[in-house]
C-alpha cells in the first residue's frame, strides 16, 4: 500500500507532483532508502544515488473483483497513465518505452541489478516505463519515467514516477 491510497487520480496533481520531483535535489550517493507518511506509514518514496520514485496514484484493492469489474478496472488505470502520458508528451515531445522484462528475469535468476531497476524490483514494480528525456527542471537535466504497476492478484493498481539524473535506459539481457 501506499500514502496515496485511497485517493481519486487527479491529473493536475500528478503533474504537480512531477513537476516538483524535477525542482528538488536527488541524493548524490548513499544507500537506497525507502520513506514511508508520517501519520501512517505507508510508502511514500523510494530514494536512492541519483533518483526518487514515488507512487502518483493507487487504486481501490481488487479482492473479490473478476471478469468485466476486473477489466473495467484496469481499463480505467490504463486510462489514466495514457492521459498523463499524452499530457507529458505534449509538454516534452513523444516518450520511449523502457520494458521491465529483463529486470524481471534477472530478478527471478537472483541476480543483482543496477539502480532504479532493484529499486523498481524491490518493489515489485514491472509495469514498462514510458519515459522522457533529457527534460529542464530547476536542478539540471532529469530524465522521468512513470508506470502502472500491479503486484499482486488482489492488489491495487499503482501507478508510480520515476525521476532520475541520468538517463533511464533499458538493461542488456546480458549479465
């Protein structure tokens, strides 16, 4: 779960919320750390040498949700990211797509992965990333990514960003 269950997708506060990761310092070195909210601990961010993520969106828990409710669900999920996608396009030109397959594997091979991927991996965050860049905020060239992620059965959808100060690129399937 995370701080923003609960909550109705809100295309203007995603932006903001992006817009905001672009102007704020990312962590120059140090270790992978995860934030969780003040009132009720639910995970708010991930921080790590030279990227954040955090959740933009999460939706309702899918227990006891199957066929057309489920795809009336996902659907509107989808939705969602497509607009915010269309809405980062207009403002940064057409995004790429960066697959989460390899990371996945490696992960079930118990091989290590490089930063954000473990940390998307920690999280069990394997939704493709569509991602722009290099794009101009306050503290430099940044590179933004975000995703619609689903971990588990009965999960909620989540959909997360990505920002970071190099560029997101996808990994070799080589070790």
């Amino acid at each position: 779960m995370t701080a923003r269950m609960g909550e109705a997708f809100d295309m203007g506060r995603a932006l903001s919320d992006i817009e905001a990761l672009l102007a704020e310092p990312l962590p120059a070195a140090g270790p992978t750390t995860r934030e969780g909210a003040p009132d009720t601990g639910e995970w708010s961010a991930t921080r790590g040498e030279g990227f954040v993520l955090v959740p933009l969106w999460e939706g309702e828990a899918l227990t006891g949700v199957y066929g057309r409710e489920w795809d009336a669900v996902t659907s509107k999920a989808q939705e969602h990211l497509v607009s915010l996608a269309a809405e980062l396009d207009r403002r940064w030109g057409a995004h790429r797509m960066v697959g989460m397959h390899v990371p996945l594997f490696r992960k079930q091979a118990g091989e290590a992965l490089p930063e954000p991927f473990q940390a998307l991996s920690d999280h069990d965050f394997y939704g493709d990333l569509a991602v722009w860049g290099p794009v101009t905020g306050d503290s430099g060239p940044r590179w933004v990514g975000v995703s619609l992620n689903h971990y588990d059965g009965d999960a909620p959808m989540i959909m997360t960003a990505l920002v970071a100060d190099r560029p997101i690129t996808e990994l070799d399937e080589q070790t």
